[in-house]
C-alpha cells in the first residue's frame, strides 16, 4: 500500500513538474513573442560627441553598420544655452526648456548607503510606495520646474517618462558622465515621471570600470551596460536610455594633455562606443528603433561656430536616408524639441499638447544620400561662421551712404565741384545697396561657398557692374528693375521649394533656429520695399491714364504674395500676411488718390482682417504634420490655449526688442529714419516736388513706410524687416535728389 502510495507522488510530482515546466515554456516563448512585436527605442545619449568624430568613424572600415543609418544634425537651442543640463531636458521635455545644475543628480536606491533614498525624503518629504529594487530617483523636480515656471518655458520635467507610466509602458536607464570632481546622470531627465522616479536603471559607480591609463581612471563599462539592456529588451522594456560619458570625461583633462594623446584617446572612445552601439543595433528586432544623440558639444566646437550636434537612428530593415522632421522640413536637419516626440510617436502614444516639436522623419529619395548630407553639414557651419563677414559690411556699408549722401546735398562753394564728380559713383553706390539682397541670393546658387573676403569682391564687383549699367537708364526704369530684381527671384525661388533663400547669407539659419523653413524676415523687408517700389515706378513710366490698371495689378500682386506667406510649403510667415494685408488696405488709398475717410478705411480694414482671418484657418485645416507654426498657432488659439499664446507673444516681443538694442539692424534703421526726418525738414519743398508728373512715386514711398512700421511691430525680428524695406524708400529719394541738385547746379 505504502509503495502504491509512494509511486502515486512521485507520478503527481512529475506531472506537477512537466506542466511546470511547460506553463513556463509557453510564458517564456509568449513573453519573447510579445517583446519582437512591441515597439520599442533605445536611446543613446553622448555628451561632446562632434560630427567629425561620427564622419572619421563612417569612413573608417570598422563600423559598415553606420552607411545603414539614417544621418542627421540637431540644433541644441534651449531656452537659455546651449549646454548639456538646458539640451536635455529639452529633448525630455518636447519644447525649449530652462535646466539646472541640480538636473544632473540622480541617484539609484541601491547606491551606497541608501543615499538617494534619502536624498529624495528630504527634499520631497515622501517616498514613493511604488519603489523597487533598481529605481532610480531625482530629488530635485522642484528646482526644475520651478526654473521654468519663472522663465515662462510651458515646458514639463519628467513629461516623457509621465506620459509612457500612463499608457502602461516600462522604461529604463543606464549609465552616466561623472567625472572625479562632479556628477552628472542627465539621461535620468527623459526617463522619469514627474515626481522624478524612473522604475529601473543602473546610474552610479557600478556602471563604470576602472582604467588605470585613462585620464581619471574610469570609463565606461559597456560588458555591464550590454548585459542589462539586453535583459531589459528581452523583458519588453519599451524605453531604454544610455548615458555613454566617456567624451565628456576625456574633455575634463584636454588642457593637460598633449594634442595628439588627446586625438588617439578620443578616437578610441568613439570607436568603442560606436562598436558597442553597433552590437545592438546588429541585435535589433523589427519593430525596435536606436537613436544616438549628441547631447552636448565640446567647447572648442562652440568657439569653432560649429552648433549642431550629431543624430543617427536606425531602423530595423530600412537602410541609409537623412532624418528631417516637421518642424524643419529640412532635410538632415532636426531639432532637440522633436526628440521626444518621435519617441511617443514611435511607441504609438498620441503626443501631449505641451510637446511643440513634431516627430522625426527619414527621407530616402534619390534626391537626397548620405554624401549630400555631409556636405549639406559643412555648408551650414560654414554659413553661420562666416555670416558676419559678410553681412556687416553690406550694413555698414548702406549706413555710410545714406549718410554721406544726404550730407552732399548740404555742400556749397568750393565743395561743390567735388560733390558734381562724385555724384555718379554715390548713385552707383546708392543702386549697388539695393541690388545687395538679390546678389547675396544668387549667391547660393554657387557651387561651392567662396571665402568671405571672395565673396564680398565677388559681390562688390558684380553689384558694381550692375549699378553703372542701371545708372545709365531713366530714373523710372532704373527702380523698375531694382524693384522686381528685389521681390522676383524671392517669389519663384519660394514656389519652387526656397533652396536659394535656405542658403543663403541673408536667409534664416538652422544653427540659430529662429526659423527653419519659408520666407524670413530679412527677404520679408526686401519683397515688402521692392514690390511696392515696382509698382510705383510702372505707375510713373505708365502715368494716371493707368490708374485703374495698377490698382488692380497691386490687388492681385498682393493677393498673391499673402497667399504666398500664408501656404505652409511657402512664406509661412504670420507676420507676412499681416504687413502685406496692411501695406495694401494703405497702398490702395495712397495709389487711387482716394481721401481716407473713416466708414472707407473701417470697410477696408473689415476686409484686410477678415482676409487675415481666413487665410489663418486655411493654414490650420492641413494635417498636423504639414502644418506649419501658423496652423499650430491657430491650433492653441481656437484650443484655448492663451498660456501658450501668451508665451508666443512674449518671445516675440523680447526678441525684436532685444534686436532693436543690440542688433547693427537697428543702427540702420535709426539712421534711415534720421536722414528721412531731416530731409522732410530741410529739404521740404523738393522733397515736395518729387511728386510731379505724377504721384505713385510718393505714394510708393509713403505706403513702404506705412507697411515698415507695421513689420517693426508685428514681428520677432520686425526691426531686420523694417530695416530693410525702409531702404527701397529712402534710397530712390536720396538718388533723385542727387541727380536733381547736379541738373540745378
């Protein structure tokens, strides 16, 4: 009986066993099954990483996994800087954001003495029920938002991790950039929730190794760091972040080496990092996607005008492209705010309203490779750095004349002879500043980008050439050609795409990110003066007869360069449409001759603003992907977001005003207005006469006037505009005035 009983049990045990055993498999092979068909990011954070180091090792033969990736640049502006602790929590945070020193401690509770544990009670006065072995936590959330409180950011520490809790997905992180003398852990910003905990990593000292010939003695322990992001993979984790610091470690003691140990020791640890980053990416399952960041740049980067940081992603069975994204709508150009968006994107989580950047897209069409990319690279670097060189001159240039020409107009006696020889090169001179705007577009169409001191020869002697050939023609026909040469090559060159104008010196600039994409201020100044000097001067060559002509003309020229400022693929410039919508409500009353009266201007205005209206909320009915900041705008406006507005007006006025008291653009501009008061004063009555035969010429004038005051108050950057748009005014004024005194003299 006893032996019946015996084999009983171990019969039970070993059906207990085997189902054991087979629940298990079942779990296990469900549990990896799940893993591959879950989307999933890694996220490979560097601090100092250039894109030279990321081209040495693309070149090199070692990593063919990298012609795989998709390239790519970032600009790093945050809400102050361009340091690491403002950069990342940006990226964290999906909008430009204020960080802190405090921003680099975190700390996991199994460190030394429980000391984030405590850490965290003390500066929170609580400690979170939901706590695990491997959590690591960031004490100072406070210190974080209230930085961006007081600076007005919208920004939201802790969103990203916040938004993955909610929708039931885990997320983890590894790795740090202390060095001997300083902590610094900031991958933990884009894993934790809002009260700063991220539900498992590894941040401390367990994550480095000790290397006796290394400066510091500590590197990164990639065998640690490999081993759990493989088992958190395997898990289903479906954010993995890796601090991999060893840059910003080696950097600490570059003053104390020598340059060419320094350059072997960085080269080493690129290749190390990019071998241990490739190990993974070979190991990718197909709906998983690795994205290494450069998330800081060297010092000698930033001195050297070189600001953009390096993003390559891969993604499992598609090869090669250059990333691009909405909010630049350049290819191989990104920005920091669009990080954690494409992570939510990718993970299929609707973004928060508080994110403003768009997720990350990868263009792969034939027009575009990773050749074109490099160069594309080096091109914008080259544009920013050297942008000075060649702006400064022209503006400074365009000071002297319009002040050393109305001073000549002053000149009596002996000084007179002098004034009758030079009265041809000033009229060169005055022909050759607006002819600048034109020339320095072209400019881009130039293979390659000259030197600086090349470029203003090239630019000084082409201009030259073109404003004594235009001297020679009637006063009328001259500014005819000036004017459509300033406002023709801008409009075409923008409906076919705006690659003269992306490039170009007077252009907007991806490095500093106040603009990625349309028709920027500068060249908004210059259509607004140029295409209302050209409709004066056909009105002159023309004479009344035509009246009724031009002012159609000008309403449909108008219509079209508002629709033009309006569409995303082209202008996009919400202050466009309003300086042209204003510029035209006034240009129809100066050009018809009509007296204001008050029900006419108030019909006029209805429509201008109805117009503005309209053209607004056609800009918000295209999809969220094409829409560009004005349909975004709209969207926060009919939302009921007036935080968000608010902080849009504010940026916008603090950086005009910031502009007028810094910017060499506003030095032209005051003295635009100065020399315009003093002939209005001084030289009244033949100022006065300029208005015969006909009055477009002074109507033209007064309605660019009109139309630079409303860019200078409805723009961020409105004194660039009105700077220059004012010029197409004045310049035609000095240049009359000139040749006049000579023919009276």
């Amino acid at each position: 009986m006893e032996k019946e009983r015996s084999g009983l049990g171990k019969k039970t045990i070993l059906v207990v066993g085997f189902c054991s055993f087979f629940l298990a498999s079942c779990l296990c092979f469900a549990t990896n099954v799940l893993s591959q068909n879950r989307s999933s990011v890694m996220l490979f954070l560097v601090p100092e990483l250039t894109r030279e180091d990321v081209r040495e090792a693309y070149d090199s033969q070692r990593f063919p996994f990298l012609k795989q990736a998709a390239l790519g640049e970032l600009n790093i502006r945050s809400a102050l800087s361009l340091k690491d602790i403002h950069n990342v929590l940006t990226i964290s945070a999906g909008t430009r954001a204020a960080g802190s020193e405090w921003g680099r401690h975190a700390y996991g509770i199994h460190g030394r003495n429980g000391e984030g544990i405590a850490l965290y009670r003390q500066y929170t006065g609580e400690i979170p029920p939901t706590l695990r072995n491997g959590s690591v936590l960031f004490p100072y959330m406070a210190v974080l938002r209230r930085s961006n409180e007081q600076k007005n950011t919208g920004a939201v520490p802790g969103l990203v991790g916040e938004t993955l809790e909610r929708h039931g997905i885990s997320r983890a992180v590894i790795g740090n950039s202390d060095t001997n003398s300083q902590i610094s852990r900031l991958a933990a910003l884009i894993t934790m929730n809002q009260k700063g905990i991220t539900p498992e990593g590894w941040v401390g000292e367990e994550t480095l190794i000790r290397h006796a010939f290394f400066p510091g003695e500590r590197k990164t322990d990639y065998s640690f760091m490999y081993y759990h992001m493989a088992r958190w993979k395997a898990r289903g984790v479906g954010l993995i972040v890796a601090e991999l610091g060893d840059l910003r470690r080696l950097g600490k003691y570059e003053s104390v080496l020598d340059t060419e140990r320094y350059a072997l020791l960085r080269k080493q640890i690129v290749h190390e990092m990019i071998g241990f980053v490739g190990k993974l990416v070979a190991e990718a399952e197909p709906r998983q996607r690795l994205l290494l960041v450069s998330a800081s740049l060297p010092d000698s980067e930033i001195v050297a005008k070189k600001r953009m940081a390096s993003v390559l992603l891969w993604e499992a069975g598609r090869y090669g492209g250059v990333i691009t994204s909405g909010t630049t709508r350049q290819p191989g150009i990104a920005a920091n705010i669009d990080i954690a968006p494409s992570v939510l994107s990718w993970l299929g989580i609707q973004l928060p309203p508080e994110m403003k950047g768009l997720p990350l897209r990868v263009d792969r069409s034939r027009s575009v490779s990773h050749d074109s990319f490099w160069r594309t690279a080096e091109l914008v670097d080259a544009i920013y750095a050297t942008r000075p060189f060649v702006l400064y001159p022209y503006i400074v240039f365009s000071i002297i004349v319009i002040l050393v020409v109305p001073a000549s107009l002053f000149l009596r006696g002996k000084a007179e002879e002098i004034k009758r020889k030079a009265t041809p090169a000033l009229q060169c001179c005055l022909l050759f500043v607006l002819l600048m705007p034109c020339l320095l577009l072209f400019l881009s169409a130039l293979p390659y980008l000259p030197s600086p001191l090349l470029t203003v020869l090239l630019l000084g002697g082409v201009g030259s050439c073109l404003a004594y050939i235009l001297r020679k023609t009637s006063f009328g026909l001259c500014f005819l050609c000036v004017g459509l040469a300033g406002w023709l090559p801008v409009l075409a060159d923008g409906l076919l795409g705006g690659e003269l104008i992306r490039r170009s010196y007077l252009g907007y600039d991806p490095v500093i990110g106040a603009r990625y994409y349309g028709i920027g201020n500068e060249y908004m100044g210059v259509m607004l003066g140029s295409v209302v000097l050209s409709l004066a001067m056909w009105g002159e060559l023309r004479g009344k007869q035509r009246r009724g002509f031009l002012i159609a003309t000008m309403l449909v020229l108008f219509a079209i360069l508002i629709l033009y400022m309006a569409w995303p693929a082209g202008g996009s410039k919400a202050g466009g449409i309003l300086v042209f919508l204003a510029a035209l409500v006034y240009g129809v009353f100066a050009f018809s001759g009509c007296s204001m009266r008050i029900w006419r201007v108030v019909l006029v205005v209805t429509i201008g603003l109805a117009a503005a209206c309209l053209v607004f909320w056609l800009n918000y009915q295209f999809a969220a992907q094409e829409q560009s900041h004005i349909g975004r705008a709209v969207g926060e406006l009919l939302g009921g977001n007036w935080a968000e507005i608010g902080r849009i007006i504010e940026r916008k006025v603090t950086m005009n005003w910031r502009l007028i008291l810094t910017s060499i653009w506003s030095k032209l501009f005051i003295a635009g207005l100065t020399v315009s008061l003093l002939l209005l004063y001084w030289k009244r009555e033949k100022v006065k006469q300029l208005a015969s035969p006909s009055s477009f010429f002074i109507a033209g004038v007064k309605t660019i006037a009109f139309g630079s005051f409303v860019a200078l108050f409805t723009n961020d950057s409105g004194i660039i505009a009105a700077a220059l748009a004012m010029l197409y005014a004045l310049v035609p004024i000095l240049y009359v005035l000139l040749r006049n005194e000579n023919t009276v003299d």
